[in-house]
C-alpha cells in the first residue's frame, strides 16, 4: 500500500495518545559532559562523533514513545559536511526504529532549484530520506509545486511556515492587507486546495501541514478555520514559552475523543533538560526520561 | 584592515567594467559528456568526483574575468554531505583564485537557528567561509538580525529576498496592504537602517543587498527608491527571459558614468551553452569562452 504521512503520522500518534515531536537541535554549546569531546570546533572530526553519540543516546531515549523527530537541518549544516553525513546515519537510525522523520529545513526556491531540495530529501533517491519537510512560501505557489509533487508520488509530508513562533513574525507575517486579511492568513487560503487534495484515505488529514507557533493561540485558529484538514507543526512549546494547552489551539477532537490534527514540537526541553549536563551516564538517562515523560504527560493530559 | 563585502565587489566590477556573476547551479541532467560519470545516480562518490571536476573547470575558464560566483546550494545538497564537501573544496578554491563566492541559500529560521546557519557560512570558524549569502525573509526582522551581526562583525554581505524571478512570485510578494504599499515594498522598507549602517567607507555601497528579478524591472525600481545603497542581485538573466538592459534596472551611474549598484546572475546561459555538451575539450572549452564573452560583452555595453 502507498505510505500517506498524515494517515501514518495520526494513526501512530493515536496508539500513543499525544502528539509531541521531539525537536533534534544539537547546539553545539549545550552537548553534555558524557557526550562533549574536546573544545567541539565546529568542522573538527571529533566534534560530529559527539554529536551523533549524542543524538544517537538520544533516539535510543525515545524508544517507541513518539511518533515524529524533527532534526533541525542548521546544527548539522553548522558541522560542515561531517554535519550532514551525521544527519544522514541519525535520520536512517531513527526511521530504523520505527520513527517518523520531518526535516526542519525551511527551504524555498523557484522550480528547478526546488526540485532539487524535493529530490535531496524526499525523492526516491534522497539521502537523507526524510518523511516530510518545512517549507517557506515567500517565493510564491509555483515554488511549492515541486515539493508537492514529490509529496503526492511519494506519500511525503510538507508544513508551510504560515505564522512562525518567534516574536518578530508579525513583522510581514501578520501585515493587514487591503482585504482586511492578515498576510499568513492569504498563506493559509493559497494552500487549502492542495492540502485537500492531498487527504489520507483512512484519517482524513492532509500530509500538506502549515507551520504555527505555540505561541500564537488567536492566530491558531484563524489558520485552523481556514485549512481544516491541515496537520499542524506547532515549536515554541516549553522553552519559548507556549504552554500545552496554548499549543494544542487549532487541534480537534479525533474519533477517541482527543485533540488531535498536529505535532507539538519540543527541542531544548527534552535534549537539555536541567540536570542532564552531567558525566554520569545513569544521571544523563535519567533526566531525559523525566523530561521526556513530563511533556508526554502534559499534552496526552491537556489533549483529553 | 576590516574587509567590507559591498566595497570590495564594486571596487572589482569597475576594474572588470561589468556586474556579471557567474551562478554554480550543476543540474545533475545537464553536465556535459566530457565531465559525466556512469549515470549519475546523486549519492555515487563518482557523481560528486564529476561535479567537482565540471566546477573546477569552469572556474579556470572564468579566471579573473569576473568578480564573483553564486553557488547554488540545492544542487550540492541534491548529493548528500558528498556534494557539501564538493562545495566546500569549490568555495576554497574560488576565493583562492581572488574570487568573491555569495552562497545562494536562501535560509531563514527564528533566532538561535538563524545564529547556527550564519554561523555556518558566515562566521570565522565557517565551513566553507562565503563573503555573503542570500536570506529569505518571511520570518521577520529578528530572523535576519544573527546574520546582520555577523556580516558586521566579518564584514560579509547579505542579499535578502525581496521580488524574486519566478512568475508566482507574485502571490504573496505583491499583495497589496492596507497602507496601499505592496508587501515587496515593506520588506524593502524595513531593511533600510540596517542597510544604511552597513553601507561601505569607500564606495558607499551597503552589504546590506536584496534580491530583485531580472524579470521585473518596473519593481527593482520600486526597490531602488527604498534602499538607495543596497546592492541588487538580480536573477533572471538570460535563461530566465530577463535582458540586459531590464537586468540593470535599479542600478545608477558610478564615478566612472557606468551603471552599477549590484551583481547580474547568469547560471545556465554560462554553465550549459549551446555546443558545449561534448567529450571534446577544445570545443567545450570554445563554448563556454564565447558564452562568458557574450554575457559580459552584453552587460557591459549596456551598463554604460
């Protein structure tokens, strides 16, 4: 059978009972004692065997206990190459496991250069191949058409960056235009008919999402009335600030009765957790899953 | 001294009397017989050794003819961490041969992740170091703010998107605010401190450019009454249907009473000429020499 993302992502996501993406932010100046080698130069080699220990004792964490990783592609561009060959083995590694991978990756270009990205990461001869990606809409929808093509041969998923998590994204995004809409809200509308095209045949959700941030609840809404379909990737939740159930704005209840329609995104509050800079392996393991286990347990709690 | 991107570029334009960059864009489709190995699958080492070797070919042609070249980084991610080494080994040796390399990545990504990504190609300890690169700007002011203290601490240059080539840049790009300005003109608008305060001690250019499309000169003209220092990137030229004279919209009269005020890409019109798919190298060799020749005959004429 076609794999769907968005029919595979929810129906995982509801054996679970929560929808938390873990984020893999590898800052190179936040690796743990266990893990750090060196004075972690960036294109030093020592430095990405580090990090794919890290990332590595990180999945292993993670078990069967979610259902989506999101390797944020900057810290491993921030390597050099060594950066995307560690990638390449953690994104393979994690899909091994039964993990689900989107790759934060935010790229936009026009048609052959889009292609490009849609081959190098969810083609069928990508390396990396990713699940699903983010995307950005400035360029306009003729530079997401490759990507969607991809996604509708390849059972791919794509988020569109509609209204982002950091405080400046009112400054374009949020623009009011002569219609009396505000600019991410025009995004919003320009996909709706591809993201209901691209519907799973079991769940109904679409494998086109839109990226938006925990910490604009209001703005949630807007896009959800607009694309009602539409998986939501939602950062910002724990360390930018948002709380779970203002990440859960936008999500609907699926036939269980929970919230559900996305993925609530945590990085930092899961990879550096208070307690996990330490030496001491059975220490390390133990604040991750404490952590791990705390955001599990608040949006399985707040989805009810 | 301090090096200043903007100064150094037009310095170098008016000594070689056009503003033609050459784009490094390897559509894997498209390298010529005498280059190609086997059947390019994109992750075969043998791919990128063919790449490697297409680009360092071309940037023996290219000599010190012209000021600088745009690497596209889809195309080296289309294989793998394989083709981020290849663009590493391409970049160190284009600058090596006094080159200026802009990185047409066109990132953007909220705070600590845009630090990573400037970082990457920007910072001192950057594999490969660039002398600018392109941004994207949809997530706000505060996005692009890692990349300006970088460019101000290294003295590198930033070309932000503001009206791209394609034909649906359109969809969001021009959408019409309620203050009656097209949002392209308030991307433009909110660049223009910076831009102001990263203009050079010599030319009084900015390293603080934009991208604006060959294929629209009625906008670069909009965008040249709001950033009255910045330099243009201009795609479009050439294989995308822009001309020469519409390409140099925007730009002004320097002291020697050429035009100038930017950088005119040429990707495929220089990379993949008429005649030049072919196993000879003399006749390779012709084309490439005679496209380049035509290209800046072309813009130069039409620059004064």
């Amino acid at each position: 059978m076609q794999r769907h993302f968005a029919d595979d992502l929810i129906r995982r996501q509801r054996e679970l009972e929560h929808p938390l993406c873990v984020g893999l932010d590898p800052h190179l100046d936040r690796i743990p004692a266990l893990f750090r080698q060196g004075s972690m130069e960036p294109s030093a080699p020592r430095t990405a065997v580090a990090i794919e220990a890290f990332l590595a004792a990180i999945l292993d964490r993670l078990g069967d206990r979610v259902a989506v990783v999101k390797p944020q592609i900057a810290f491993f561009e921030r390597l050099g190459w060594r950066g995307l060959e560690v990638l390449a083995r953690i994104v393979e590694r994690a899909r091994g496991q039964g993990l689900q991978v989107l790759l934060d990756a935010k790229r936009g270009d026009i048609g052959s250069t889009a292609a490009g990205y849609a081959a190098a990461y969810l083609g069928p001869q990508a390396a990396p191949t990713c699940d699903a990606m983010t995307l950005n809409p400035y360029l306009g929808r003729d530079a997401l058409a490759p990507f969607l093509a991809t996604a509708r041969e390849c059972g791919r998923g794509l988020f569109v960056l509609v209204k982002t998590s950091n405080p400046g994204s009112g400054d374009f995004q949020d623009q009011r235009l002569e219609d009396g809409r505000a600019l991410f809200e025009a995004v919003a509308e320009a996909l709706a008919k591809d993201a209901h095209e691209l519907r799973g045949p079991v769940t109904g959700w679409s494998s086109l999402g839109v990226v938006v941030g925990a910490t604009y609840p209001g703005e949630s809404e807007r896009v959800r009335a607009r694309l009602p379909h539409s998986l939501f990737l939602v950062p910002g939740y724990g360390a930018q600030g948002g709380d779970a159930s203002a990440a859960l704005k936008g999500f609907v209840r699926g036939p269980d009765g929970r919230l559900e329609g996305g993925l609530v995104n945590s990085s930092r509050g899961i990879l550096f957790p208070p307690g996990s800079d330490t030496a001491d392996a059975a220490a390390w393991e133990g604040a991750i899953d404490e952590a791990l286990a705390r955001a599990i347990g608040e949006l399985a709690e707040a989805s009810v």
